[in-house]
C-alpha cells in the first residue's frame, strides 16, 4: 500500500478531545524540558521520534534528578512495552499494508489514538488504515507542537512547574473515572495509587510508578481470569 492518510472530518471529530489534552499535556511537558535545559527543537524532536507522553515526562525527571542515561533507557523500555501489545492488537485491522505502512502507523500509536482508532475499526465498518494514520499522525503534530511552544515560552515566562503536577493528576483522574464501574479497574486503580506512595520513599529515580504498575497489573489480570472462570462455572 501507497503511503497516504486520510485526514477528514470523522477523523477531527474522533481526535478532538486528543487534541485538547495533547495541547496542554505538551504545554506541560514543554515547561519541564525547559527546567531540564532542553532546548526548544530538542523537545519537538523528541516529541516525534519518542511519541510517548508518560515516557517524556519520566525521561525529564529524571534528567533533573540527574539519573544516568542507562537508567533513563531502561525506564523508558519498560514503560513503552505496553506499545508492543497495543501494535499487535492492530496488526488484524492493518495486515493489508506494506511493512514500511505499518511501521508507520505503529509509530503513532499512544494510549489514546489506539483506544479510539481501536473501537473506531470494530465499530465503524467505513474506518480504513489511512484514516487511522491520520488519526495516530496528527495528535503527534499538536503533541510535538505544544511540546516546542511550552519549551520556548518557559524560557520567557518561567511559570512554576507545580502547575504540571495538577495538570497530570487531573487528566489521570479523568481517565480512571470512566472505569469506576468496573469493581476489578477500580480496585486496581486504589491499590496502584497506594503502593506507588509507599514505593516511592524507598525506589529511586521514578521506577516505584513502574513497579506499582507492572504489580497492580499482574494482580488485576489475575483478579479478572478468577472472575471469568466464575461466570464460566455459573453458565
């Protein structure tokens, strides 16, 4: 397949709220690349060829925690493995394509793109891989864009880096709060909020949010398999 990507209004109107957030995520992460003396080409690079939020975020924590590099790359790996899965769940929708088009296009999946170009392939019958190129492509350019405005205009205006933390609390509160229902999520999202606060005083240079994670993951997994092999009983 020809590299191309369809960028419509269906697509616009499913990235929206990515825009919204990427925007001033990457407002955000800007700032505290500025804080790390990264220079304002330096964060729109990286915002490319790194597209991984959570993983810019810790990259530059840990550059002001003045954490090796080694340290930083292995970090960085095991927090981006979960794209590893999230690629494969494509590969059904996007097996048609060249190599070099799906490399592509798995470059561009992040948390949000895949959950919405996910249900966008399951659900809409019109949805094809050039416009979920293009749903994945273009979070990326806000992404990187707001990464070089926050950069450069922190330089300017040095705001305090305190507001990056609301920031971050907020939007992950909102994204936990649509899986309130789910009594198993639920309980995995106290339990990881828990045991990353008591992890933190005694794992350095931020990998106590990897631990907890990998955990609490292990544990909902666990919890949902109990679950399933209950209901099989019952039926």
């Amino acid at each position: 397949m020809v590299f191309t990507l369809h960028f419509n209004k269906k697509v616009i109107q499913r990235a929206m709220p990515i825009y919204i957030g990427y925007l001033f995520l990457g407002l955000a992460c800007g700032i505290l690349g500025q804080q790390a003396h990264i220079a304002p080409i330096e964060a729109f690079i990286m915002s490319i060829l790194a597209y991984s939020g959570s993983g810019q975020f810790i990259c530059i924590a840990m550059l002001l925690d003045n954490a090796s590099l080694f340290s930083i790359l292995v970090t960085n790996f095991m927090v981006s493995l979960r794209y590893m899965f999230f690629s494969t769940a494509m590969y059904p929708h996007i097996k048609n394509c060249s190599l070099p088009y799906s490399v592509i296009f798995a470059q561009n999946i992040t948390d949000e793109t895949f959950a919405v170009n996910l249900d966008s392939f399951n659900k809409d019958k019109d949805w094809d891989p050039q416009q979920g190129l293009a749903l994945g492509f273009s979070p990326c350019l806000v992404w990187a864009s707001a990464n070089f405005i926050g950069c450069t205009a922190a330089a300017w205006l040095n705001p305090p880096t305190e507001l990056v933390s609301y920031i971050l609390v907020a939007m992950f509160l909102g994204i936990w709060s649509s899986y309130l229902h789910d009594t198993v999520l639920l309980i995995a999202g106290l339990l990881g909020g828990i045991l990353s606060v008591l992890l933190s005083f005694v794992v350095p240079f931020k990998l106590h949010i990897v631990l907890a994670t990998l955990i609490v993951s292990v544990i909902a997994c666990w919890l949902e398999v109990k679950h399933s092999k209950k209901e099989e009983a019952k039926s």
